[in-house]
C-alpha cells in the first residue's frame, strides 16, 4: 500500500504524465462523480472488492485518470462527503466483509481533498453482497472468474494438489534410484546428514509426505516409480528439445520421472552444449560455463515446484543457438509479476511440495532462487534472464553470452575487499556500460524498487565510489565513475566512446532542426527528440538545454507538452 506521502511525491508527476501511467498492482487512480453520489458510492465499494481480491492496495479519489496535467487532472472530492459513510458502505455492501481505512490529502487543485482508501490484505475471495466480484491483476480490475477463483484457492493454501494422500505406503510405488539422486543433490546443498540417514519411508514421513499412512502426491513426484506417476500425476512429464531452428530440432527427449531424476538428466543433456572453460587472470582461476550450473538448477527447480499439475503438459526445456528456455504451465500466482518477481513475498503452488524441497534445501523459500540466477549471470557480465509470463505458462530464457572477464574479475576484487556487489549494484553497472546515464525513475523500474529506496541505493553506490550524478530534482542522472568505466568498457575506449555517444546525439538534432527551418517545417518536440536519439525524457531535456546554451539559433516555444524545439536562423543557408 501506498502512504499519503507517497502520494503527495507522485503527484507532481502528473505534468509529465496522464495518471493511469502511474498506476500499478496496489495502486489505482479514479474521478469521483459529482453527478452522482449512488454511482460514487458504488465505484467505491467495487474498488475496494477489486484491491482485497487482488492483495490490498491503494485507491486515490478525486483524480482523472486519463487526463495530463496536475491541475486539469486533479479535480478533488466535494468536502460533504463522509469518510465514515464510505467505510460504512464497503463493510455493509461486501462479503465477506471488507474494512477499509480511508485518509484525506490536502491539495491545491480542485476541492482542495483527496481520499485514499486502503485496503489490507486479507483471506480473498470477496464480492458484493450480489456475488460480483472483480480482482486487481496489474493495473485492471478483470472479473472474478471460475478459474480466477480457483486461482485465489491455490494462493490462499485452500487446494494444494500435491499434498493429496492418494496411496497407502507400498515400496514398490517407490523408485530407490530417485530417492538416491534425492538424497545426493541434497546432500550437496547440506541438507541436515541426521535426516538423510533415515530410511525412505521415514525421510518421506519426516518430509511430511505421508499421511495416515498413505503417500501423497509430493511424495510420489519426488520418488515415485514411473509407473505410479503416470498413475497419480499424470500431468508430470518433462520434454529436452535442441534446436536446430525454430520449427526444426536435433536431439529430442521425453519422458516421465520423479523431480530428482529430471533435473539430473535434463542436466546431462545440456553438458555437451555447455562445457566447462577455464580463464585466468593473475591469482583468479575461473571455470565458468555459458550458462551457469547454478542459474540453471534453480530455473529448472522453479519449472518443476511450480508447476500446475493438472494441467496436461510437460516442463519444456528448448535449447536455440543462442538462447536457453525453459517454461512450465501454470501462469504466476499472489499478484508476482514478471515486473516484482525480484522482491515480492515467495508464494508456492504446490506448498506441501515446496515445503519438503526447502528442508532438503533443493529450493529456497525466502526467494533467493530468483536474485541466484540473476546474480549468477550478472557477475560474469551477462544479461540477466528474460522471465515472462505467455497466457497461463512462465518461460524463463537464458541469452547465449560469453564471459566479459575484466567484470569478473572486476566483481572478485571487490569480494576479496568484502565489498559483495548484489543484484541491484551488478543490474545499475551492467547497464551503465551500455548507457551513457540512468535516472532514478528508470533505475527502480529495472531494479524493481521503489524510488525512494533507489535513490538510497544509488547515493550508497555513489559513496563506494560506482557512480557520480549530475542535475538535481527530477532532472538527475547518475553515469558509472570514469576511471570505473574506463577500465570495464570491453573496447577499451571507456569515457571517450560516452562522449562520442553524446556529441553525436547532438549533432543528429541539431541538423535535423536545421533541415526542417531551411524547409519551414516545424521544429521537434521533446517526444521526437526522444524517438531521434533513443534518450529518455529528462536525457532530452538536458541535451537541449546543452544545445541552447552551446547554439544562439536555438530556441524553446510553447511549454509543457505543446513545447517546441526551433531553429530560428536561416541564413546559414
């Protein structure tokens, strides 16, 4: 949720920017009607179902939500309306009740008042007391459908498909070779050895996979024979595909085996095409593949824990040239994006499963699994990975990219000195090498933090000597120090090859400008400078500013986003 003071800092944004831009999960922007105060009265209390279904959030009344501008935007609710009655309404008009907290905000614009209702999280599903329902998914409130419902079950704990005891304890429903290779990638990881001593059926009883004695459906997905999971899970199977193109493969494997046994075996299959290379530099050894083991365990781990098992279909794994995807059926669920994937709250599909693979520490339940991978790549000076949600499945792609070894020795140093550079810091350097600047806005949207927390991560990295910052206010940009860059740009042309970057920037905008006053056209906006130029929006701004101060000639007409840059002499020509 949203603090009134978080909404006081957003909304300045609202000269630059239409409200609906700002919105996010826990976030919503809505006129009040002041036609109606039934129909009000009622966007409020679907908002409100909307938020509990979706997790909580925040809904800010009283600002247009489609229209720029602070002052045009924000139009205020009238001062009569009662904050008590609102709250009223939502309790009376919600099942299973809902009890909002509302807070006023003073502004200038308008009636001079917002309300924000908060709304905490809670056990969803809610409706009206009709049983209309809607759920906050991104920035919409879509309706409360049958398998949205079912969704919210599985979220909430309410069905967990895999802690479903299905058959009384028999041996030979058990694989021993899987629960050796269980045993083994546990012990790797430093499971407690007291637990892995016992016998199977105690270790699968201690997991909590077995009750009444009867084994459930996690126990028999993690060392069950083939035979027993086609019959009680027959929605596991896993299929390897090496891709010659994209319609056309090489090597092509399907099968159906227990969780450890498909890990190690989709792991051998991809040795041939990701092999060990050794590099050294000075006292550094490194052997490092080109797709980290331990990025690639944890991907395949999530595919196998998350997956919806009723749904028919395998994990699929898909090597290209030059990239690596590995998916599974069953779309995200608890409000993660893969915009918030970072940092939200871990959430299990099948947390019977999750939980018995967290005691053997095959898997992570605080949500380091995640940050591994990322920071796997990261360090070797790789792009992180690509994770996307494609209708009701989630793919995870690796891009084929070779070791930028001065980062990683770069990265090593810096760990030797007890400087540990984590995601967010590796995330800011590694695009710094490939960006002349990044603002704050920018920066929390590609470390998925909120700006206040980035401009105390970014000020910390300045601190330790990363990074400096130019401009002030919404106008800062931060670049990589220059003896920093200097030494990891790859081309060794470090600061020079930024200011090429950046004088010809300059030099495109400005004949353009002077081709378009030769011809009398119009001068450029700051959108099309953008387009020109590929810079953000205050990156624009600051280069013409640069511009006018370095070129009598040029001149800024109209404010806002009616502003103009034009080149008002032509004698030149």
């Amino acid at each position: 949720m949203r603090t009134a003071a978080n909404i006081k800092a957003l909304l300045p944004e609202l000269d630059h920017c239409i409200a609906d831009e700002l919105e996010d999960q826990d976030l919503d922007f809505k006129q009040w009607d002041l036609k109606s105060r039934d129909n009000a009265v009622k966007t409020v209390v679907q908002m409100a179902v909307c938020m509990a279904n979706g997790g909580g959030g925040t809904v800010v009344f009283g600002v247009a939500d489609r229209i720029q501008g602070r002052s045009n935007a924000i139009l205020g609710v009238p001062p009569e309306i009662d904050s008590n009655l609102l709250k009223k309404a939502v309790y009376d008009q919600t099942d299973p009740k809902i009890m909002p907290v509302f807070e006023e905000l003073a502004v200038p614009e308008g009636t001079g008042r917002l309300l924000l209702m908060q709304i905490h999280p809670g056990m969803p599903p809610y409706t009206d007391t009709a049983g209309r329902g809607t759920i906050r998914v991104s920035k919409d409130c879509v309706p409360l459908t049958g398998t949205l419902r079912r969704k919210i079950s599985v979220e909430t704990g309410e069905t967990d498909y895999t802690a479903e005891a299905v058959a009384p304890v028999d041996n030979s429903l058990l694989s021993a070779t899987a629960l050796e290779a269980l045993r083994n990638q546990a012990s790797k990881e430093r499971a407690p050895e007291d637990l892995l001593r016992l016998s199977n059926t105690e270790l699968l009883s201690t997991l909590g996979l077995i009750k009444q004695g009867k084994l459930t459906r996690a126990a028999i997905l993690l060392a069950g024979t083939e035979a027993a999971i086609r019959e009680h899970l027959p929605g596991h199977n896993w299929t390897f595909l090496q891709m010659t193109s994209d319609t056309d493969y090489g090597i092509r494997e399907d099968r159906v085996s227990a969780l450890p046994l498909s890990v190690q075996r989709i792991e051998e299959l991809l040795v041939p095409f990701n092999p060990i290379t050794t590099y050294k530099q000075g006292m550094f050894h490194y052997e490092y593949r080109t797709w980290p083991e331990i990025a690639v365990r944890e991907a395949l781990m999530n595919a196998f824990c998350h997956a919806d098992l009723r749904i028919a279909g395998p994990v699929m794994v898909k090597l290209y040239a030059d990239r690596l995807e590995i998916s599974n059926n069953g779309g995200f669920i608890a409000g993660i994006t893969p915009n918030n994937i970072l940092h939200h709250q871990p959430a299990a599909r099948n947390p019977l499963l999750v939980e018995a693979l967290t005691r053997l520490r095959l898997v992570n339940r605080s949500n380091l699994g995640i940050n591994r991978m990322f920071s796997a790549l990261l360090m070797e000076g790789k792009e992180p990975p690509q994770i996307r949600e494609i209708g009701d499945s989630v793919q995870v792609c690796f891009p084929k990219r070779e070791l930028n070894a001065t980062f990683r020795l770069f990265v090593a140093e810096e760990s030797e000195h007890g400087r540990n550079l984590g995601v967010d810091e590796l995330m800011l350097l590694q695009y710094l090498l490939q960006h002349p600047e990044i603002d704050t806005n920018t920066a929390a949207s590609l470390c998925q933090r909120g700006e206040a927390e980035m401009c105390e991560k970014l000020s910390t990295m300045e601190s330790a000597g990363y990074i400096e910052h130019g401009g002030t206010g919404r106008g800062a940009y931060w670049c990589m120090q220059p003896e920093l860059y200097n030494r990891l740009a790859e081309d060794g042309q470090g600061e020079a090859r930024r200011r090429i970057d950046w004088e010809a920037a300059k030099t495109r905008v400005l004949s353009i400008l002077m081709e378009r006053a030769r011809r009398n056209e119009p001068g450029l906006s700051n959108k099309d400078i953008r387009q020109i130029t590929r810079f953000d929006r205050n990156q624009a701004r600051r280069l013409m500013q640069e511009l006018m101060q370095e070129n009598a000639s040029l001149q800024k007409v109209g404010e806002r986003r009616w502003a103009r840059y034009e080149y008002s002499n032509a004698r030149e020509y």
